[in-house]
C-alpha cells in the first residue's frame, strides 16, 4: 500500500486592517455629535463652553483608551478631519465677519486689539522660551491662544507651527481655563474698574480669549457691554489671518520652523488657508451672500473645527501632556495677568485718548 507524502500547509497570519478614510471620519463625527449634544444642554449654555471644548475632551478620553486598538483601522481618516477640515473651518470661520465690523469700532479699536495681540504674543515667545525654557512651538500656540481667539487660534497656529498634538491639545487647555476664569471674574470686576458700559464692553473683546466666554461675561454686564464686547472680539479675530501670515514669515526668517530630515531649511509654511479667511471675509462685506446662506456656512465651520477638534484629541496621548509639565500652565498664567492689569491699562489709554 503507498503512501503520499504529507504536505504542510503554512500558518495563516492574520491580515493587518487596511486604513479606511470613512471610519476615521465616522468615529470623529461621532465624538462631534456628542461634542455638540453637551455642549447644547442648557445647564452647560450658561457656561459659556463650547463644542470645541467638550470635543477634545472626548477625543483625549477616546485616544487614551479605546482607539489605539482600531487606529490601523481609522487613523486615516482622523488624520483627514485633523488636518484639511482645520484649515476647511478657518476659511469658512470668516462668514463670521464683514469690514462693515471693523468700522463699527473704528481706528481706536483697530489699534487697540493690534497692540494686545502684539504684546501677548511677544511676551508668549519671550517668558515662554528664555525664562520658562519651553519649546517654541508650545509658546507659539499659547501665545496665539491668549492673544487672539482662544482654541481656534491655538488649532490655526499648529499647522504654521508644525506642532505635534500634544501641544496644541495642552495649549487649548490652558485656554480653556483662564478663559473660563476670565468668564466668571470680569463682570465682578466691572463696579471698580471706572468704565462705562460700553467701554467694558470693549475691555472684554479685546482681552478675553474665547468668543463663547465674551459673550457669556458681556451678557453678565448690561445688553451693551455684551455688543461692544462682541464687536470689539470680532475685529480682533478679523486679525487672525495676518498674524499667522506674520507669524509663518517671521518664524522662517528666524528659524523657528527647523530643518527637514535631510538638513535643509524647511520650505517657507504660507497659511494659504489664512489668505482664504480673508477673501471669505471679503466676499461677506459684499452683502451678495444671504444672511441664511451665511449662518449655513458658520455653522459649517463650527461643525469642520469640532470634528477637527475631536481627532486632535483622537491623537494625543495623555504621557506627552504629563511630560510637558506645569510650564504651559504657569504661561498662560502670566498672559492672563497681562491681558487683564495690561489690557485694562491699554484700555484706560484708549478712552483718555478717544
């Protein structure tokens, strides 16, 4: 009787996940949607937190548990929402606003909000980095984040920057809570700082770091701090665009932007989406875009930034914000000191010249 000779069969080895763009941006828009849920409840409104904030918050919980097992999986399309929605929602943030705004509170105003956002900035990159020793790129997107428009400051400096996530997830949170101090403490402040109500107003645009929370702490004043408070942070996200122009610019002449793998000097970084935030701005003063046509699109922008906001959080690991420490904590204290004994000094000069 013969025999054959058995043959092996060699072990099968599981297939590795192929990365798929639709469950990335499934899983993001999801953390949005609940993002947004919280965010709407109406014993969270009153606060003044927005989508933006619960969004990272569940990213982060998202990112440090769950999602490293299905990252093969998804980190494609995280990876999309993080960066071209970012940039996507800047752009159409500037459906928020018209030149017909900047004329409303006039050169003073102008001048103003341009020597906070200048001088917040500065001293960001001067203590941040020479006194506090921290890397550039953290003082970059704190000091964005203190002196123009909070998270989405800090989240349109990270791709001029080329910071890494947990950066800017650490410096969003340290706007998020002088923000909120700033919410709380500014109407208190109102009965002893000598302002009329219209100028607090003004003192509240032009130094509180997120739009929710000068509304929150105008609202707590009088109907017309709230409008002049609005109106004054209008203009001063109005500048966002050229500052992160002047920032990518004077970063690459300074070489802030280091050098690519190959030891050449990385390529010049032009936020060609800022240039887009201001054509936006542009085509809005026109009136040629309906109002309804308008609130679409802001809302399409609040949703790009939350669910960009939500794969940020997605890929930041909670040992990268522990290594980074108290010293981003310990800036955005002192930015926050300055904007309100600075910002109320500046203010003060501002209504003495008027």
């Amino acid at each position: 009787m013969s025999s054959q000779p058995r043959t092996l069969s060699a072990p099968v080895t599981p297939s590795k996940p192929r990365p798929s763009l639709w469950a990335g941006l499934a899983l993001t828009t999801c953390i949005a949607a609940l993002a947004y849920s919280l965010a709407n409840l109406e014993a969270v409104r009153s606060l003044g937190l927005s989508p933006l904030t619960f969004a990272i918050i569940l990213g982060m919980v998202a990112g440090n548990t769950f999602f490293p097992k299905i990252a093969p999986l998804t980190h494609t399309g995280v990876d999309f929402c993080k960066n071209r929605f970012l940039r996507a929602g800047i752009v159409l943030f500037g459906f928020r606003l018209t030149f017909q705004d900047a004329a409303a509170v006039g050169v003073s105003g102008l001048v103003l909000d341009a020597a906070i956002i200048l001088s917040v900035f500065s001293l960001a990159m001067l203590v941040g980095h020479r006194i506090l020793k921290m890397d550039r790129q953290t003082c970059m997107l704190v000091g964005a984040g203190s002196a123009i428009c909070g998270a989405a400051a800090v989240m349109a400096m990270e791709p001029v920057a080329r910071a890494q996530a947990h950066k800017v997830s650490v410096a969003v949170a340290t706007v998020v809570v002088f923000g909120s101090i700033s919410m709380f403490l500014y109407p208190l402040l109102y009965p002893l700082l000598g302002f009329s109500e219209h100028h607090f107003g003004i003192f509240i645009g032009s130094t509180v770091h997120e739009v929710a929370q000068v509304v929150a702490a105008g609202d707590a004043v009088s109907a017309e701090a709230a409008n002049s408070a609005v109106i004054t942070k209008m203009l001063r996200v109005m500048m966002l665009a050229p500052f992160l122009i002047l920032v990518a610019w004077w970063a690459q002449r300074r070489g802030w932007l280091g050098d690519t793998a190959d030891g050449r000097k990385a390529p010049s970084a032009v936020p060609w989406f800022a240039v887009g935030f201001v054509l936006v701005v542009a085509l809005n003063s026109t009136g040629w875009i309906p109002v309804e046509v308008a609130r679409i699109l802001v809302e399409v922008s609040t949703l790009l930034l939350v669910t960009a906001m939500a794969a940020l959080g997605l890929r930041t690991h909670a040992s990268a914000i522990r290594q980074a420490g108290l010293a981003p904590l310990a800036l955005a204290g002192i930015l926050f000191l300055f904007l309100l004994v600075g910002g109320w000094g500046m203010n003060l000069l501002a209504v003495a010249l008027a």
